[in-house]
C-alpha cells in the first residue's frame, strides 16, 4: 500500500513464521529438524502450491526442497519430520533437488 507521500508500506511478518492449519509454524524449525537427517546435507522449507493429490483440499502447503548426501526418499524423510515435530508441521510434498537456488 502506498501512503500519504506515495511511499510503499509493506505489510506482514519478517520473520519465517507462517500459520498453517491455523497454527503458527516456524519455517526454520521444519528446516532444522531435515537437518538432524543423516541423509539430509541441505534444505529449505516454504509454503507452496501443491498437487491435489499430495494434499486433498489444499492449494497451498508447506513445501521442502531438500538435498542429500545418499539415496533417501521422500517418505522416508517425512517419517523423520512426523518423529521429531507436530504433524501439521510435516511438509505435504518433499522434493529431492540437487542444489538450492
């Protein structure tokens, strides 16, 4: 929104919390707990549009894009995220990238 003198107000959060399913979720907390992986060298978390059918209901979800060390899947790692966080915070889709950008 532009104010009085034509300047461009941002509004929103600064930080990497972001609400799903109505709680407040940190995105970094999802992003450390790929870490602890052994398999996991890097990753980021988001939230993203998602296909229907990794989440019925939803057009936007939390979103990894992770990098391994080895061969390790998808669902092995959300088993990961369900073990150490609340299932909400689990992403909806994991996707094995070979570098971050």
């Amino acid at each position: 929104a532009l104010d009085k003198q034509g300047r461009l107000k941002l509004f929103g959060r600064t930080d990497d919390l972001c609400s799903v399913e109505g709680q407040l979720v940190s995105l970094e907390e999802i992003r450390l707990a790929l870490l602890e992986h052994g398999a996991v060298e890097d990753a980021e978390v988001s939230l993203g549009q998602v296909t229907s059918s990794s989440a019925p209901g939803k057009d936007v979800a939390l979103v990894a894009r992770v990098v391994t060390r080895r061969k390790v899947s998808p669902e092995r790692l959300a088993g990961h995220c369900a073990s150490l966080l609340s299932l909400h915070k689990v992403p909806e889709q994991i996707l094995l990238v070979d570098e971050l950008t």
